[in-house]
C-alpha cells in the first residue's frame, strides 16, 4: 500500500500516505472513511496506510474514543492494542499488531462517524503542531514516552472509576506530539500524564480506605 511520497502522497489503493510530511491525519482519516468501496476497516488496514509512521497515528486512534462518550467496556476493547503499540514504541520496534488485534474491523459507517467527531478538534491540533524542540520527540526520549504510554495504558484497561478520559488524553496528546516531532506538546503531554496518574491513584487510594472502613466496620 506504500504510495511514491514524490507524487502527492496517495497510496496504490488511494489512501493517503502519512510518510509525506505535508499529509496531515485528519486528511488520512478522513480519506479512509470516506473510501466507498470498503465495507468494513479493519486495523489492519490502518496500520498498512500509516506505515512506519503509524505509532501516533494509531495511538490516537486507539485513545480518542475513550476521550469521549463511549459505551462502557471501549477501554478494555481498545486498551489491548494500545498495550501492543505503546510496549513496542518504548522498545524501538517498528509497529506491528498479532492477527488476532489487525484483523478486527468496524463498519465504514462506524467508522466515519467517529471520523466525522474527531477530525474537526484533530484538524484545529494539527494548526497548532510544529517540530520544534526535536530532541523531546526522537529516540532515546521517544522511548521514554513509550513507556509512560504503557503505564496510561494498562490504567486505560483496568476498571478504575475516573481511569478513562485523563489517561487516553495524555496519549492523545503524546501520539500528536511524537506524530509531528513537537516537543512543545510531548511536554504537555508527559504533564497531562502525571496529573492523571495521580487523579487515578487518588482514587484508588480512596476506595481502598473506603473498603478497609467498610470491612473494620463490618468485623468490628
């Protein structure tokens, strides 16, 4: 699927190509929701588009709908691949999901119209994404985003009450800042990402203290 990044960026089956530096994500999103001759998108087919380039991409994929109203069990259902993609950033891998993740697929429709709510916020984050302040953005310190990612989420997964939304937009912003080289925004990112780690831990640490009280009072 790997399209001649000299001639505009469009790929063999007419995605876009993100390796062409002026093709932005919402552009290859948008172009692949709207690509009428497929019935369903699978995730491997996402990865196939996005290339070597697909850490970000897919990472925000991944982590977007748990940003927003989602059924209850979204997390658990995307948190697995983002556990794949994220262990394999921090480990300098190139990207890669077993069968069992890969061909998985939604409907276009579907697809398109989680499409249709995220590219107009992703579109405005795109305006304010630069490469800037590189060495934030490449390995070694790439990694080291990978492994936060990891922590965020195996967080995501877990049935932590308030465990969903702070977690999945620290990797938002994490996989745009890697996306585009920004070091500005893997900064707010990695601050995005303490802050819920302690929101989460709070919150454990609460039902912990309420159930042990509950437990004192019940044998007491």
């Amino acid at each position: 699927m790997q399209g001649d990044k000299s001639t505009g960026g469009a790929t063999a089956d007419g995605t876009a190509d993100l390796d062409n530096e002026a093709t932005r994500l919402s552009d290859v999103l948008t172009g692949i929701a709207s690509d009428e001759t497929r019935e369903r998108i699978a995730i491997g087919d996402l990865l196939a588009a996005m290339q070597e380039r697909a850490f970000g991409p897919l990472m925000l994929v991944f982590a977007l709908p748990n940003v927003l109203p989602t059924p209850p069990g979204t997390s658990t259902i995307l948190g697995a691949p983002l556990i794949f993609l994220t262990a394999q950033l921090a480990l300098g891998r190139n990207p890669w999901l077993p069968p069992l993740i890969s061909r998985r697929s939604i409907a276009r429709r579907d697809f398109a119209a989680f499409v249709g709510k995220a590219v107009p916020w992703l579109a405005k984050a795109e305006n304010l994404l630069r490469p800037r302040f590189g060495a934030l953005a490449h390995p070694p310190a790439e990694y080291v985003v990978g492994i936060m990612c990891l922590v965020l989420a195996v967080v995501l997964v877990l049935p932590i009450p308030l465990g969903n939304m702070l977690p999945a937009l620290a990797i938002c912003i994490l996989a745009l800042g890697i996306l585009e080289r920004d070091g500005i925004w893997v900064l707010a990112g990695m601050t995005v990402a303490f802050a819920s780690l302690g929101v989460v831990s709070g919150v454990v640490w609460g039902f912990v203290t309420a159930g042990l009280y509950l437990l004192k009072s019940f044998l007491g």
